[in-house]
C-alpha cells in the first residue's frame, strides 16, 4: 500500500456484538458488579485521532475510488535511514547467539542509551544519565505522569493543545465535568492564539500544581523563545509548580535559532537551556517524528535530582517506582536502533535529512495557504501548519475539505475550545503526495 493513503485494515475489524459472538448468551444479563471508573464518563467524544479514522472510513465507503491523502494524523511516512536500522537488525540477530541474547533490561533503559541521550541532547546543561528514563515513546510518559500525580493536583494546559495532556488527566480523576465550551472544570485553560502571539499572558494564569508545556508546539506550531521560557520557568518557580515539556519535534527548530543558553531571541530545544528549570520541569521527549519510530516506539523522559515535591522527596524517586511498577523497559532492539540515531555524526546527518524532507514540505503547505491569502502559522519549526478559518466551525471545515479534495486534515477543536476555527494540516507524507494535496487544496479555496 503507499505511503501516502491511511491503511484502513484495523478499521475492518468490527466488534461483533455479544450476541453473535455466543449467541446462547442474554445481552441484558452479560454483566459484572464492578463499578465503571466515574472519570470515564467525563471523556468528550472518542479520542480525536479515532475518531478521524472512523470519518475516513465513513468517506472510503462513499468514494471507494477516492485516492485520499492523510495530511491529518502525525504519523511518518519516510524510511527509517539505513544506518538505523541497520544496527537493530545486527542487534536483533545476535539474539539468536547464546553470546547475543539478553532478555529483561533495566527498567530505566539501557545505561548506553541513557548516556548518549544525556552527552548529545542535553550538552552542557548538567543532565546525568541517571535522571534519564528510556521509554516506549512521550505519550506513554504522559499517562505515566499522570500516574505519578495522582488525582490531587490542578494542571494547566496550553489551548489548543494535545489531547493526551487532557485527557489523561481525566482518566486519573484530576478534573470535573466538561461544560459546554468542552473545558473541563479543575483545567486551567492558558490561551495561545495569534494574537497574543502563541504565547499565555502568565500574569493571568493562576497558579497550578502541573504545567503541561509542548514546544514546539502541537498543533500550532509555535516555537517558544528563549525569553517566554524564562517566563514559564520564573513563573512556575514563583508558585512552586512542576513544568512537563514535551520537546517531541525539537530537531525541526530551524539551526539558526536554537542555541544553548543562547539570547532572549533564541528558541531552545530543551526547557534546560534556561537557568533554574532543573528545579521545576520534567522533559519528555520522542524519536518518533525526527528517526521516524512511530512503529518502533522509543521515547524518554529526563527528571532532574533537584525536583522535589513539597515534603522535599525527589519526583525522580517516584518516578522510578512507577516505572519498574507500570512499565518492563522499551524494546532492547528498539534502544540499539536510538544508539544508532545519536551515537554518530552519520546517525545525526540521517535523520536531520529526514526532517528537512518533512520541513520542505511544510514549506509547500505554509506556501499553498499563504498564496490564497489565508492566515497561517508554523511550518517554519515545526512539521504542522496551522490555518485559520474565520466563522467557521473546524469540523466543519475539516469535513468539506475531505468531501471536496478527498484531502484530510485534523480539526482545531480537537485540540481544545482555543482550536475552534482552525485546521491543522500535517506535513508527515511524501513530497509527491504533499504537491498533489496542495494543488487539490488551490483548486478548492480558490
């Protein structure tokens, strides 16, 4: 199947209803006395990305012959580099050897893993590998946080922003019912538009427990400077909160403007960079969307030693538990494939060619709107271009863009009320595919 088209296969799958699967069996009396989780009735809706699938299935049926191009969820589209995979194949073989094999891991992940993450991503900002946690990607970080929380504590998130945040922080019971805006009492709703430059005015956000921060930032794109990061780390050091920043598309920041500990102009790639965030940020992070693992599923997570909760224990000790608790370690073969990513100048040149595929194509997006004389943002340090739809409802949106180009996209709302008017298009598919989307998209918004 090509690269370019969503493969519907799961979507086949159906849930057969109990009464095919045993027809000898009364639906009315299938049923336990274990009481449903209360938190589950909160969630809006289905999860936002399922819920694009089952649109996109909906549309097959109705044009099979459609030729549909996912421009919507954030999945790669191009090859793993050799040099990569490579290393996982020599890995995975040796495991047939009784020199080779190796069985459970560490918990934490592998200490040359942890190393290599420690000296190549966070040079010169005093991370240790012992305060680095391998995982199986940044969204399974997420939930273990949360997790690690507990249901006692206000977080504040960015809107729009990713739904994991959210949502995740319902499940373990953080908030109150949603209203009907879709915000969700006990969140702390901090608002990124263009007119405040995608950037909360921290002098009118109240003080919470955790501070969910992405930058560059999903969906909007929007880079944070140097100087805004000093704000959100002043401002969480001030009220003594905890900042999660997930840095998962940190490799697309333009080179020019990320540097270490660099100038109030500067867009960093970790919230370390800036003084002090030792003491007060989490940083997790994914080499899904820069080495192209959204298959192989490998992330991290980095908690200081100097984070403390209130009582003065350290966060990484509990962290720690939650992990050997909830989690085995990420895959060895996967490990030895992030080695490979970051060990070599060869690995790092491999997957910055990768990125600079998905950023030119970002590039055609930001160009094909802008030329309609839409108002767009990011693609510039990012992979998603954000597009704005005055008065109109992004399902809506997102609906006739299906229907007309057969093109699909992800409506802003998904992502929090502040996404309401948006779409955002996804630069994650080949550059033949991408200028097929465009021209589709011209002909209609023109």
């Amino acid at each position: 199947m090509p690269s370019n088209m969503i493969s519907t296969k799961f979507l086949e799958k159906a849930v057969l209803p109990l009464d095919v699967i045993a027809p000898h069996v009364k639906t009315e009396a299938a049923r336990t006395s274990v009481l449903r989780n209360p938190n589950m009735e909160k969630l809006q809706k289905g999860y936002l990305f399922p819920e694009i699938s089952m649109k996109h299935e909906a549309h097959m049926k109705k044009y099979p012959d459609a030729k549909v191009i996912s421009l919507g969820i954030g999945d790669t589209t191009e090859p793993i580099p050799r040099v990569i995979t490579s290393a996982m194949a020599e890995y995975a073989l040796a495991l047939s050897t009784p020199e080779g094999y190796q069985g459970y891991g560490p918990e934490q992940g592998q200490m040359n893993l942890r190393k290599v993450i420690a000296e190549k991503v966070y040079p010169n900002m005093g991370i240790k590998e012992s305060e680095v946690f391998i995982s199986d990607g940044a969204q399974c970080d997420i939930a273990r946080l949360q997790t690690l929380f507990g249901p006692n504590v206000s977080i504040a998130v960015q809107d729009p922003t990713f739904p994991g945040y959210v949502d995740n922080g319902v499940i373990v019971g953080q908030t109150g019912a949603a209203d009907e805006s879709c915000k969700y009492a006990g969140i702390t709703y901090m608002r990124c538009a263009p007119e405040n430059h995608f950037f909360p005015d921290l002098t009118r956000v109240p003080r919470t427990d955790v501070i969910f921060f992405c930058s560059p930032n999903n969906p909007t794109g929007h880079a944070a400077s140097h100087a805004q990061l000093r704000d959100l780390v002043d401002f969480a050091r001030r009220n003594g909160s905890i900042i999660v920043f997930d840095t998962a598309y940190a490799w697309y920041l333009s080179e020019s403007e990320s540097a270490e500990g660099g100038s109030g102009s500067s867009k960093p790639r970790s919230i370390y960079e800036v003084p002090g965030a030792r003491e007060v940020a989490i940083e997790i992070s994914s080499f899904s969307k820069f080495a192209g693992f959204t298959g192989v599923r490998l992330g991290w997570a980095v908690v200081p030693s100097e984070l403390r909760y209130a009582d003065g224990s350290p966060v990484a000790r509990d962290f720690d538990r939650v992990v050997c608790t909830c989690f085995n370690g990420a895959s060895s073969v996967a490990q030895a494939g992030g080695v490979a990513c970051l060990s070599s100048e060869e690995g790092r040149d491999a997957v910055r060619r990768v990125v600079g595929v998905y950023k030119e194509n970002a590039r055609v997006l930001v160009e094909t709107f802008a030329s309609l004389g839409k108002e767009v943002y990011g693609g510039q340090d990012s992979p998603y271009v954000w597009v704005r739809f005055p008065g109109r409802r992004s399902w809506d949106v997102f609906a006739e863009i299906l229907e007309k180009t057969h093109v699909i996209t992800v409506p802003g709302s998904g992502f929090g009320p502040g996404g309401e008017g948006f779409v955002r298009v996804s630069a994650f598919n080949s550059r033949e595919r991408v200028l097929e989307a465009a021209a589709r998209l011209r002909k209609f918004l023109a």
